[in-house]
C-alpha cells in the first residue's frame, strides 16, 4: 500500500475517533455540571474551564473568545468551530476530504454514510444543540460515527487498508479515554470529605456512561462505584472495549498485522513502543497511580500514545525513500 494512502486512511480514523471523543467529553462535562448546580452555576467558568485546558487547546480557546470560558464559548469552540482543527464539524470535514481521496478503495455505501453524516452536521450551530438538548444532540452524533463504523466493518476487507484504519482508531480511542477522566479529575468535589458520597457516585457513574461503560462495569465489577474502582476499569479492563488497555493492545496487533507483509518491519519503533506501554498497563497499581497524582499519570499515557503515533508516521508513512525496500 502506499504510504499517502495508507496515511489517509489512518487520520480519516482518528478523525472520527476524535470526533466521538469530543462529543463524549463535552457530553460527560454537561452531566457533571447537572450533578454540580447546587455548588455552583451552571455557566460558572470552572464548569466549563477543565473541557479547555484537558483538551490541550487553552491558548487557542482564549485567543479566539476571550478569558471567560462560559458553556456557549466551550461548545461552539469544540464543536462547532472550523478555526478549531479538533473540534466535530473540523475531524468530520477532515475525514471526509480524506475519505473522497480514496473513494476508489471504499464500499459506496462507506463513502454515502460519511458524506451525509458531514452535510446535516454542516447546518448545525450552537442554536441548534441548545434547541435539541445537549444529551440528544451529542447522542446524535455519536450513532452517526457508530454507524459509519458498522458500516466500514461490514464493508471493508481484512486488508492493509482496514489494519491502518483500526490502528488509528485504537491509538486515538486510548488517547481521548484518558482525557475524560482526565475532566473528571478536575471536577473532584471540593470538599475531600465527600469523596465517595452520593454525589460523587453519580458522576462517575457519568463518566462511564460517556464511555458506554456503565452496564458493562457493573456486570464486572460488581460493587461500589468509587474512584479507585472505575479508574482502574477504565486503565487497565483486559475486556471492555474503551479501556485504555485494550485500546493499546488492539493497536499493537493491527500493527503487527502491517508489519507482517514487510519483513523487514517486523521488528520496528512503533510495535516496541505499543508493547510497552501495554505491559505497563498491565502491571499498574491503580491505587499508587492515584495517590501519585492522577493527572500526571494521564498525561505520562498521553506522551507515550504520541511517541507511538510517531513511530508509525517515520516507520510506515515518513520513512527515507533510501531505506525503502522493494518486496518482491
């Protein structure tokens, strides 16, 4: 496969994964700031200012709407505005232009599924989500890219072009998981002492829900819902198919999926870097990582998720012409 090819398909992934992404974290900070009205207002900056600074974009959010981050700033910025390259309406846009350069190599109905889903979301505005509700507008947009992704699983064959889609997908799911808890560690309840109270309960029942884990954590793991509890299922479940280790553990065997047509690669960068974060993963003390601080683990996971995403831009896409070799 060529590299600009298989470079397409892989963003076109990630775009989409990222799109979801966002609408799950905006969705699981709009339920918190439900839970949290009686502390605070529900337009109060600092229920608004985590969604920013964990997206990594807090520079760019107040150079374009200034130093008060209320909820209509924060949503129009992440999902509606096109000066925002992480934003919804940008990662759909993006994987639609990628997604037209290789039409040739999609199912017609892979490209119509993408295309409609682009054209309804090109009408929308703030105005529109206030109007829906932010629940079921973002509920919305999350089917839409499920649907594409049924779609592109029915269609798709086993080939290169399918294990470069799934490695963007994984790597870009592991990423994003780790930045809504990330929101939700900047939400804690200012008062310690109520850690583990009703309160606290009911949003990280949030949390879960915005991974579509909920259900799935209480057939688990059965018991009390507590910080401990769902950090660790949300790190480190070998079996739930958000986790950050399954993420990383999908990711890795796509790439040895890719690497099994060149010989020359099966020993490369991007595969070492995904097994060992993986046996990190595995071999974690949830409760010394949260005593350790949180946020600093996450964003340890994040930089280890980017050294593996260049990895694969110098091992699969960016490589030296010179060192290319041709299979016979």
């Amino acid at each position: 496969m060529l590299s600009r090819v298989a470079n397409l398909i892989y963003w076109m992934a990630r775009q989409l994964e990222r799109a979801e992404n966002t609408a799950r974290i905006v969705d699981v900070n709009a339920q918190l700031v439900l839970d949290l009205q009686s502390r605070q207002a529900a337009d109060d900056p600092r229920s608004w200012e985590p969604l920013v600074f964990v997206s990594g974009s807090e520079q760019q959010f107040h150079e374009f709407y200034g130093d008060t981050a209320s909820e209509r700033a924060v949503v129009e910025y992440m999902l509606f505005d096109r000066r925002n390259s992480s934003s919804i309406i940008s990662c759909v846009s993006q994987a639609r232009e990628n997604a037209r350069c290789i039409r040739d190599l999609l199912a017609s109905e892979v490209w119509e599924t993408l295309n409609t889903f682009f054209l309804k979301l090109n009408e929308d505005d703030f105005t529109v989500y206030a109007q829906t509700g932010s629940a079921e507008y973002l509920n919305r947009v999350k089917a839409r890219i499920q649907l594409f992704y049924g779609v592109a699983a029915s269609m798709l064959p086993r080939g290169d072009a399918w294990w470069f889609f799934e490695l963007g997908r994984h790597l870009e799911r592991a990423d994003n998981v780790s930045r809504i808890l990330d929101v939700k560690y900047y939400m804690l309840l200012p008062d310690v002492r109520e850690v583990g109270a009703a309160l606290d309960m009911v949003q990280w029942a949030s949390v879960l829900r915005s991974c579509s884990g909920f259900e799935a954590f209480r057939r688990s793991r059965r018991g009390q819902l507590n910080l401990e509890r769902v950090v660790d299922y949300l790190l480190r479940d070998e079996l739930f198919p958000r986790s950050i280790l399954y993420s990383i553990t999908e990711a890795g065997h796509t790439l040895t999926r890719i690497a099994a047509a060149a010989p020359h690669l099966h020993a490369n960068p991007a595969s070492d870097l995904a097994a060992a974060l993986r046996q990190e993963l595995e071999q974690t003390d949830t409760a010394a990582v949260i005593g350790g601080g949180l946020h600093q683990y996450l964003d340890d996971i994040q930089q280890k998720i980017a050294d593996i995403h260049a990895a694969v831009q110098t091992t699969f896409i960016d490589y030296p012409i010179a060192s290319a070799e041709i299979l016979g």
